[in-house]
C-alpha cells in the first residue's frame, strides 16, 4: 500500500523536531503537525524562558550583595512587561528558527491538532493525511487537582505572559516547577509562599540535597511551609475575576493572596489523539513502548514525554536520535538512563548527577561519601549568609565515583562536566589526580579529603 508519507510526525518539540528534521535528511518523506509554537514546551512555556526569568530574579538579589563590593546602593525597581515582552520576542525569534530548520529539511509543517483514524492514518482540520510510521511526540502538560475553585489557578504555561507582577503569590507543589518559580518571583520581590503537603520539597533528589537547599530557599526570602496542603479557593469578591484570591487549607486556615501557581507535575498530553482508533496502549497514563520507541501498533512510535521514561529535553532528544539509528541502521538497544546530568535552576540552583545517597543504599551497594558545606568565596564581601554543598558517592568496591551532587551558584554548569567523568566511569583516584580550578567552587570536587567522610 502506498502512503502520502513515509512519516508523520505528531508533535513539533524537540523530541518531534529532531526526529523529523533528520528523517527528512536521510531520505523520508515527512510531515509534522503543531498546533501550537514550534519548538514545544522546553522553547515556548518550559526551560527556555523559564531561565531567561532567572537570569531576571537574579539581580533582585545581586543589587543587595553589590555594596560589599564597593558599588554604592541606589533605588532598583523591576518593570516586569519589560521582561515578559523581551522574552516573548526571544521566543519569535527561536520559533523562526524552527520553522527555517524544518524547511530547510523538507519536512512539512502542517499548523492543527492531528488526531488517529487508524494506525496509518491521522486527520487535522478535517483533513486526512496517511503514512507508513507515525511518531507521536505531543509531550506533557501541567496537572492541576480538581479542588473546589481549582479555576482561579495558573500552571507554569501562564506564568509566562501574565498581565502584571502579583504583589503576594501563593505557589503550590514540590518539585522542580514549583520551587524554581518560587525563586524566580521571590526574585522580583514578589511576597512569595510555597505550600507543599510533603516533609520535604524536591522527592526523588538526595536527601540532603532536599534538606540543604529548602534552607536555603528560607533564607533567601521564600516562605516555606511544608506539611501544608490546600482545601479550595475562592474569589474574595465574586465581581472581580482579577482581583485577590482566598485559600482555604485544610486545617481550616484561610489566606488572601494575589496569584495561586499550581506546579504539582505534569502529565502526557494526550487528549484529543484518539489513540484507541489505532491500537495504541497506555501505562500508567502514559503512552507504553518498548525499548524501541514502538507502541502496541507496530507502526507507531512514540518518545519524549508523553511516554513514562525521563521528562527532560534532552533525553527527547536522544530517544530520537536512537530512533533514527533504529529506522535507519537497524540498530535495537536500549536507549540509556542511567547517570543523566540534571539542573534545578531554582535559587540556588541545583546539580545532581548519578545515584543519590538513598538510591545506593536500596541497592545495596557498599559506598563512602564526601561531603562539604561551606560559604563561598563571594559571600566573605556580599553579606548574604548563603552557603553550598558539594557532595560525592564513590563505589568502595571499585573507587568509581557514582554521584555528584551540588547546591550553589553554577550547579548546572559544574554538573555538566561532571556528568562526562562519571559517564566515562571515573575513579575517586582520577577526581583527586585532576588538578583544580583555583579559587573556584568546582575544585571542591576534586579535593574531598579523608576528612571530609560523610559518618553514614
């Protein structure tokens, strides 16, 4: 049987992008639905202008270290549409980008929600389209719990093109969303709180990665509370849509506030795809594949975060990648998780890089761990009391370093290269062998003494 396409792809992220662009360069036929920006999530409401406002909240705290340093203080104020508008010309401008790039490859760009007919064929618009493979990289969305007023909330795809700057806001959560936006408006000296119903923000991360890092959330301005979780809200008057919102908790207190984040996960987005009339089975909400990328439907593959691995782009990225060696080599192998270098750019920001202390421990490794918590060198003139952890696992049955673990200015610069050590299986003994960058927070690293022996 003959197809208009020898691919189509659902879903313009990056996951979608890379497969598409690289398919088209080796020969297919293909064609891409979008129906929203090019460039999905990470490009147009994830981490691309998620860090562009860090780099923002960042002078918040700046302006009131500088005096040390000999600048004299003069009023700072912040005019947030300023921001939010040059950020969403940045945005354009990557869009723009996208589209040459798929251009330029060949691929066509088709602008709709695409939904399955059967397992060759998808309809957009009213019109159909058929093709031998169809990919579906639709990634998540923000997931917010069905609670009495749950419509007077924004998810992290508004926060980027809000009307004006809240004067006291209210984030809810405890992952990554929700405490990088907690820094990011407690950057912009916004009255910032942020409830989570857990003992501890960050679940899944070191345990005293978590613990260090909510401190120093506390210390920079953000009101944490955790053990706290929220019963409902409501308009404080019913005639003002815009205007302050009530929050019932559920042990009964009540609290105004001017904006209501809710950053609780995120989950596939996979309304509207009709993926019954194709055969396509779920796990857990998620769209199920094997380690080929290949749903219950032989011909449709699906990658990124609409499937239930690593919700990051770049591992997007690499799914597509080894789904192309796939299609195109016949290369079937497991796509590899293990040791993916991750950045929180909360403030401070966070890198983690290999297992965590807990996850050894269930495994039953046998392990030591470096540990050092210190000022650096910037605050002795700053002021501010913020500190940083560097943190270190290494394997006793080998000497290979297993986990990296860092809280402090540059984390997610540092990790990166870390990341490559640990990759390329790296002793403690290499680590120590490396000389360090002197004075820098990174040398830590490879200068852990006997005395810095976490007692376990």
């Amino acid at each position: 049987m003959s197809y208009q396409y020898d691919l189509f792809v659902i879903g313009a992220g990056s996951g979608g992008v890379r497969a598409s662009r690289i398919a088209a360069g080796k020969g297919y036929k293909v064609a891409v639905a979008e129906a929203s920006a090019l460039g999905g999530t990470c490009v147009n409401i994830g981490c691309v202008p998620k860090k562009l406002f860090v780099y923002g909240a960042e002078y918040g705290h700046g302006f009131s270290e500088a005096e040390g340093f000999g600048w004299s203080k003069q009023e700072a104020t912040f005019d947030w549409p300023t921001l939010r508008d040059n950020k969403t010309k940045e945005i354009e401008r990557l869009n723009g980008i996208y589209q040459n790039m798929l251009t330029k490859a060949g691929v066509e760009i088709i602008n709709g929600y695409a939904k399955f007919i059967d397992a060759h064929t998808v309809e957009v618009d009213g019109q159909t389209y058929t093709a031998e493979k169809i990919l579906v990289a639709v990634g998540a969305k923000p997931y917010i719990p069905a609670i009495d007023g749950a419509e007077l909330a924004v998810s992290s795809n508004e926060m980027f093109y809000l009307d004006k700057l809240p004067k006291k806001a209210l984030v809810v959560g405890g992952g990554y969303i929700a405490v990088e936006f907690a820094g990011i408006l407690n950057g912009f000296g916004v009255d910032t709180s942020l409830a989570y119903r857990g003992d501890q923000v960050l679940r899944g991360f070191d345990q005293d990665v978590r613990d260090f890092a909510s401190n120093e959330y506390v210390k920079s301005g953000v009101d944490l509370r955790l053990n706290t979780d929220i019963q409902s809200m409501r308009l404080a008057d019913a005639s003002q849509a815009d205007g302050a919102r009530i929050v019932t908790f559920k042990d009964g207190r009540e609290e105004s506030f001017d904006l209501i984040l809710y950053a609780t996960g995120r989950v596939p987005y996979i309304d509207g795809l009709n993926l019954d009339a194709a055969g396509i089975e779920l796990d857990k909400g998620a769209i199920k594949v094997n380690k080929n990328f290949e749903t219950s439907t032989a011909n449709v593959f699906a990658l990124g975060d609409v499937i239930n691995r690593v919700q990051l782009t770049p591992v997007a990225i690499g799914e597509a990648m080894a789904l192309i060696q796939y299609w195109f080599e016949g290369a079937s192998k497991d796509y590899d998780y293990d040791n993916i270098p991750t950045a929180v750019f909360s403030q401070p920001p966070i890198g983690t890089v290999g297992l965590s202390e807990q996850e050894a421990e269930a495994r039953g490794m046998d392990f030591r761990v470096y540990q050092g918590d210190f000022r650096a060198m910037k605050h002795t003139l700053s002021g501010s009391d913020a500190r940083c952890l560097t943190k270190l696992l290494v394997d006793n049955s080998n000497d290979k370093v297993i986990g990296c673990h860092m809280v402090g200015d540059y984390a997610g610069e540092i990790i990166q290269g870390l990341g490559i050590a640990i990759k390329a299986g790296a002793t403690k003994a290499d680590f120590d062998a490396t000389v360090g960058v002197h004075p820098s927070t990174a040398e830590e690293f490879v200068t852990f003494s006997e005395g810095s022996l976490k007692k376990r």
